[in-house]
C-alpha cells in the first residue's frame, strides 16, 4: 500500500517521533513499518477534530520561524480550542528548540543523574507550573548541580528514541526565553500574558509574565515565568 501525507491525520502532533505528518510520510516507501507509531492513523478514514474542522489550521508545530507563522487576523490569534491568545512564542533559532527552564521535583535528581549539558532528558511538568499532559522531552543546555535547575531546549520524541535518555520524572516549568514576532497587542515588563508557542504539540495557548524584554531590529527577545496552561 502506497500512502502520502493526504493518507494521515494531518495533526503534526510529533507522537510518532516525527514534527509533521509531512515528515513520516516522506519516510514510509522506504519504512512502511513507520506507520505503526501514528496512533491516529486508520485505513478507512483520515481523522479530522472537531477543533481542526471548525477553523483553518493552526500555526505548524515543527518550529518553523516567522516565515511559517498564518498571517495576523482574528481566527487565527486562538489555539486548537478556540482560546485567543496575544502573541506567539518562538524559539532562537541557533538552538534545537524552545528554551525552558526547569525544576525536577525533587531538584537532588539532577545532582545524582550527572546531568550534564548536551544530556537528552524526559519529564512531564506537574501541577501548578504547567500542567501539560504530554512528556516534554529536549537537550540539555546549563545545569546548576547546586539548586537542580537545568535550562534545556525541547525537542521532541524521536531523539530520546535513537539516543536514549535520562527520566527527570516530574518537573516543574519555571520559566520560557524565546523570540516574538507576531504579537496583537504592545508587550510590557511585569504584564501577564496568553501566548502560543509556536512548536506545541497540543497547540494550546500559556500564560506568563513577562520580566525581561529586549527589543532586537529583529523581534523582541523575552523570558516569561510563572508559567500555566489554560
């Protein structure tokens, strides 16, 4: 059986270990055994949401930059839920994907696992801090031994498939620093905010406080903490 991208669910969810359906679809000729991993797939029909139906798609989720970002317009400032949000978050683009700054919940791990930069790391943010029900998985960028917190950048399943991997277990989501270059509204120092990152699995709009803003000719440069979903 020969499928192309027209074959899949078109969710770009990154279940698979691939950022885009596109992706997996350009790799089954030669690995048609790929097609397992979709867990949406199915050979009768291509599953549609009723949140992907009821509105166009929303933003890529495989980290294109500005250039993939869906021209400003109202149906299209709101997450897969129909959410507005007020800007989109993106990551540098010298780094693998988006900055977090993380806190395992028992910060000890990250002096006992040796976690070291360049480590590829697995958790799930818990609770307060985020909430988010899908394991988050990325590249080691600094570790602080003495207080636990690692800054790392994610990057999706398929890495911890072909490399392996250290659990943090559950964590929490201290903190985003990324790039904005789409916003609706003026940014400011100490204002919370509803925004997407642009390389969300879920494509679900955050809210955060912005308590550093650089302005670059380029986009504006920001860190956002007290991080939640919803």
């Amino acid at each position: 059986m020969s499928l192309t991208v027209k074959d899949l669910p078109g969710l770009d969810c990154g279940a698979c270990g691939y950022r885009t359906c596109a992706t997996l679809a350009e790799q089954l000729p030669s690995a048609p055994e790929l097609l397992k991993r979709c867990i949406y797939y199915s050979d009768k029909q291509r599953l549609v949401t009723p949140a992907l139906a009821a509105k166009p798609p929303a933003p890529a989720a495989c980290g294109a930059c500005a250039a993939a970002l869906a021209p400003e317009g109202a149906d299209l400032w709101q997450d897969s839920l129909g959410r507005e949000f007020d800007f989109y978050l993106d990551h540098f683009p010298v780094e693998p994907g988006p900055r977090e700054i993380i806190l395992p919940h028992n910060p000890i791990i990250t002096r006992e696992m040796n976690v070291q930069p360049g480590d590829t790391l697995i958790g799930r943010p818990l609770g307060m801090s985020c909430g988010c029900p899908i394991t988050h998985c990325g590249v080691a960028m600094q570790v602080d031994h003495r207080t636990g917190v690692i800054v790392w950048c994610v990057t999706g399943p398929l890495r911890p498939r072909q490399e392996g991997f250290k659990d943090l277990g559950y964590y929490i989501a201290e903190g985003y620093e990324g790039l904005v270059r789409k916003r609706r509204c003026e940014l400011k120092i100490g204002m919370r905010y509803f925004f997407q990152p642009t390389m969300c699995m879920l494509q679900w709009r955050h809210s955060g406080l912005i308590n550093y803003l650089n302005r670059t000719p380029e986009a504006l440069q920001i860190r956002i903490e007290g991080l939640w979903i919803g």
